[in-house]
C-alpha cells in the first residue's frame, strides 16, 4: 500500500510538472508574436493586433504592475501585507511560488492614440517592416489592452491634417472601426505633426490619456508647442517615437541612393562620409525631443522597428499605473 500512495505521488508531481511545462510553452509559442517580421506575415490587422497582445499577457504573469486587469494578468507575486484570503494555494502547491489573485477594476478613462501618417512613415529598411506598419499594429494592440480594460479608446490619423479622427468609445464592436480604419491608411502627404497636433489637441474636450505615435520628422518647436497645447488641457500624454534602425544608425554601405519619401528628391552618396555628422543630428534630436518631454511630465518611449512591441506596450502600461 505504501508503494503504491508514493507511485501515485510521483505520478500526480510528474503531471503538475508536465502542465506546468505546457504552460510555458505556451508563453514562449505566444510571445513571438511581440516580434515585427512574425506579425507581418498574418493575414489581418485585426489578428495581428489580439496575438501581439495575447503575446504581451503571456510575459506578464510575474508582471510587477498592479491596477490591471484580471484578464491580463490574474495573479502577481505575493507581497508582505497581502491580504492571505486572494492567495492561491493551487499555484503554491505546483511551484513552491507564493501568489495572489488579481480581480478586475472598473475604470473610465477615456483615451486617443494619435497615429502619424504621412509619406516619412512608410520608410523600411532591408529586413524591416515600415514604421507606419509597426506605428499600425501597435495602436491595434493598445485599443485591445485599452478596450479590455473597460477605457474608451480612440483614434486620431494624421498628415499635415487630421485625416480621421474617431471619438472614444468603450463598446466592445468599436474596435472593429478602429481597425478597419488602421487597415485603410496608406502613408502619403508631407510631415505637419506640430500644426497637426495643435488642432487635434483643441478637438479633444474632455481630460484623457493621448498616445502619439510618430517618427517626429518635422520642426522641433512647433512639435513642443504642440505637446504642450496638450498638457495645458490636462491631458496625460505618451510619445512613442518609432524610427527605423538604420535611421539610427545610417548603416548603409558603400554607396547608396537616398529619396526623400515626401518631396522625391534623391541624392547619390557614400554614407560612410556623413555617418558621424548624421549621427550627432539625429542624436541630439531625439536627446531633445526627450528632454523636452521629460520637463513636461510627457512620457517618452523611443522605438525601432526591429524591436518587439512589448517596450511600448510597458511604457503605456507604467503609465496607466499611474492615473
């Protein structure tokens, strides 16, 4: 009989194991879908947007946020002070690992993702998705984490005018508008994201939370004015800069061709004899857009393409923490 109660044992540890084990397959298989080049190759915005947030959810089962939904994260590590009636003894049993439940709050806040549009996002490196694609997917999946959440989302596209503009909603069907008009837009038009900006800002009545997402191609002050235009209306604002790698690093061989994307204007050059002065420029613009942010109580959260999309996903999440 004894024999028989420690095969048993073994036997239900070695399941436990083996369910543990599918469990985290399963977050591994999830989270490449926060790559780039994996999501582009599904067929819809609208897939391509729930499995980058379900790849997301995956990563946050030992999330040390708090305030977020059940439905994204439904257990966090157990802190000192932690009421021991939401401790789940199942986990505990499993992995030796002291959790707590997580239950789902209610809010109301209402928010806008701004998502630039004009020619400049349309740019794509060898091995790289554009910026307006990665800029596309990742507004598809904030809307879904911002929708389940019980938020009203938005959605604002914009050139040199604001192209679109969605007001925010919280009924579930919205998202599939949201998207569709995501799916539709094609990069075109000059960059105007300060005078852009500007009057979208005056549009927006009601205090909310704005998520920009832009490459911020166009003068500096009239960006910052803009932003500011947005905090004097009390709004919460997160700029997501999105470039792509070899704007930042101007690795492009020998010789190479360069056009501008808004104007059609090309050049023949060798970029190893600018890269250094390239460089520094483009440096200290993104070092000023930050600082200008940064005194603004404005969060900054700087993108490539070649990134997963989890970066921004944290940032608007440590964000939303905090209101």
């Amino acid at each position: 009989m004894h024999n028989e109660l420690e095969t048993i044992s073994m036997v239900s540890k070695l399941i436990e194991k083996e369910e543990v084990r599918a469990i985290n397959n399963t977050i591994m298989d999830n989270k490449k879908y926060l790559q780039p080049a994996i999501v582009a190759q599904l067929a819809s915005i609208e897939l391509k947007a729930r499995l980058v947030v379900e790849g997301f959810i995956s990563g946050l089962h030992r999330s040390p946020f708090r305030g977020f939904s059940v439905e994204f994260a439904e257990h966090r590590a157990y802190r000192p002070g932690d009421d021991i009636r939401f401790m789940d003894w199942k986990i505990l049993g499993r992995t030796d690992r002291y959790y707590v439940k997580q239950f789902e709050e209610e809010t109301n806040l209402r928010s806008m993702i701004v998502v630039d549009t004009s020619a400049s996002m349309g740019y794509a490196s060898k091995g790289n998705i554009s910026k307006f694609e990665y800029a596309s997917y990742l507004a598809g999946a904030l809307s879904y984490l911002m929708m389940k959440q019980q938020d009203a989302v938005g959605l604002a596209l914009y050139d040199t005018e604001v192209r679109s503009f969605l007001p925010p909603r919280s009924k579930p069907s919205y998202i599939q508008e949201i998207l569709r008009s995501l799916g539709n837009a094609v990069p075109a038009n000059t960059t105007g994201t300060g005078k852009a900006l500007d009057r979208l800002a005056e549009r927006i009545s009601r205090r909310g939370l704005v998520v920009i997402l832009s490459d911020f191609f166009d003068d500096i002050d009239s960006i910052i004015t803009a932003l500011k235009h947005f905090r004097h209306k009390n709004h919460e604002v997160v700029v997501m800069q999105i470039l792509d790698p070899r704007e930042r690093d101007f690795k492009f061989g020998v010789d190479a061709n360069f056009k501008d994307l808004e104007s059609g204007e090309e050049i023949l050059t060798q970029p190893y004899q600018i890269q250094k002065t390239y460089s520094k420029a483009m440096n200290d613009f993104i070092d000023t857009l930050k600082r200008e942010c940064f005194q603004r109580g404005i969060d900054y959260v700087l993108m490539d393409t070649a990134e997963p999309f989890d970066k921004a996903l944290r940032g608007y999440l440590a964000k939303r923490t905090r209101m």
